[in-house]
C-alpha cells in the first residue's frame, strides 16, 4: 500500500464509508505476508517509494504465480525480473493484461496510467547485445512511474552516433548507461552533461573482459564526475535508482538547460 492509497483508507474511515473492522483487515498484513516459502512487503512502496518485486530466477512457476497474484490484489504496479518463458505463460493465463518482455526477461501489470512529463529517464545503450540489461532498466524505471527515452546502439567505437543524441542526453533527468566491453561509455557521457549517470556494466564481451568484470572496474575507475556504478547485468538496481532521482525533481519540474535559474 503506497501512501496514495493509505491516506483515501484512512480519509474513508474518517467519513464512515469504511468500516474499521474492514479497514484493520486490508492493513492486517502490516508489515508484511508470510506466504510460508516468501515474505511479501506490501508497504515497501510507503517506506522507500518503490514497491515489492518479484527476483524471478530460483522461483519455481507456481511461486511466482502466487507472488504476483498477492501483489495484483493490492491494485498497484507489478514488476518480475529474470523471468523464465514457462513462469510467464503460467502468470499471463490468469493475468492476461500483463506483458511479458522475453527480451529483458520482465513481466509487468501497469494498473496506473502511464508516465508523462517533461523530465525523463534517459535510456543509453552501447551496443545491440547491452539491449537486454538496457530494458530491464528502462521497464523497471516505468513501472516505477517514470518516462523515460530510449539511445540506443551510440557506442564510443562510432562516437559520431553518441553525439548526433547530444540533444536528448541533456534533456534528460537522470541517464542510466548500459555497456560491455571496456565500459568506457559511461565517462564519455558524464563528460557531455550535468545530471547523475548511473552505469551498469553487462557481461557482453570477448574473453579478457572476464564477463563483465573489465566494465565494471573501468566504470568503478571512470576520472568523469557523477557517475554512479550497479552490480553487472543490474538493469534493474539502475532503473530503480534513476527512478528515485528522477521523482526527487517530479514530474512537472523543467528539464536540465531549459531553466532560466540554471547558469548558462
């Protein structure tokens, strides 16, 4: 329960259009559910801004099937990571509103209205094979209520391509930037504008990148300011903390160079 829907309970309780005894039951779950082989926190959406997820991978079908249907229940948003093609088929039979992204590996159910606003997510992407991990990003960072844009395939090996999306990375509120290889594309960006770069390395790469690891310490040793460095492969973390920074500012809030208050 996010703190929308807290406060309309607690304003029809004060009204008398809910009862108390009805009230207790939909909080009864406080601070969370035990399903026995899962605990569910349905409030981590009033505490932290972000809601519950479903971690996919090491769940059976029937467990995710279960997780998910207990979230649905509660009206919000439902985001599953690394999920198997059989779970999703399993989950979308009884919930064929969701959208299953075999791509990123993501089952969503949007219950709210899409994001829209001046001030977006920035999406970049190093190459083809970043695209998957780039995705978890950019379906995670929405189902968190944030727009966002996708750049995609502007790696520094044709940085003309990088620069020819000069306009839309300084747009941007927040950019979470997706690469494999020598990692070297989130120092180039930080150098291009002045938001919070979140960099997420992935394992794309010959063997001396030791599956991700060259990235990662590249990224973690980026001589750029204000790049911030998730686990590889971690779309999900980065979508997460581009989201939280994003809201920080709302939705309403001018983009980055569009304010007068802003120095030149």
């Amino acid at each position: 329960m996010d703190a929308a829907r807290l406060r309309r309970l607690l304003t029809e309780v004060a009204s008398g259009t809910v009862g108390v005894d009805d009230a207790l039951a939909r909080l009864e779950t406080l601070p969370y559910e035990d399903l026995d082989f899962a605990c569910l926190d349905h409030h981590r959406a009033l505490r932290c801004g972000l809601p519950e997820v479903i971690f996919g991978q090491g769940k059976t079908p029937e467990q995710i099937e279960t997780i998910f249907a207990r979230l649905a229940e509660r009206g919000g948003n439902v985001l599953a990571t690394r999920v198997a093609p059989e779970a999703a088929a399993r989950v979308r039979a009884a919930f064929p509103a969701a959208e299953y992204h075999p791509l990123a590996r993501t089952l969503s159910l949007r219950r709210t209205p899409p994001p829209a606003g001046p001030r977006f997510v920035g999406i970049v992407c190093a190459g083809t094979g970043d695209v998957p991990v780039a995705e978890e990003a950019r379906i995670t960072a929405e189902l968190m209520d944030q727009p966002t844009r996708k750049i995609y395939d502007v790696g520094v090996a044709g940085l003309h391509r990088l620069l020819a999306r000069s306009n839309d990375l300084r747009a941007a509120g927040v950019l979470v930037v997706v690469a494999g290889m020598e990692g070297a594309l989130p120092s180039v960006v930080s150098g291009l504008v002045r938001v919070p770069v979140i960099a997420v390395p992935t394992s794309v790469g010959y063997g001396a990148s030791f599956h991700g690891l060259a990235a990662l310490l590249a990224m973690l040793n980026s001589c750029a300011a204000g790049v911030s460095v998730v686990n590889i492969d971690n779309g999900f973390g980065a979508g997460c903390q581009a989201a939280l920074i994003n809201r920080l500012y709302g939705l309403d809030a001018a983009p980055p160079g569009t304010s007068s208050a802003e120095p030149g």
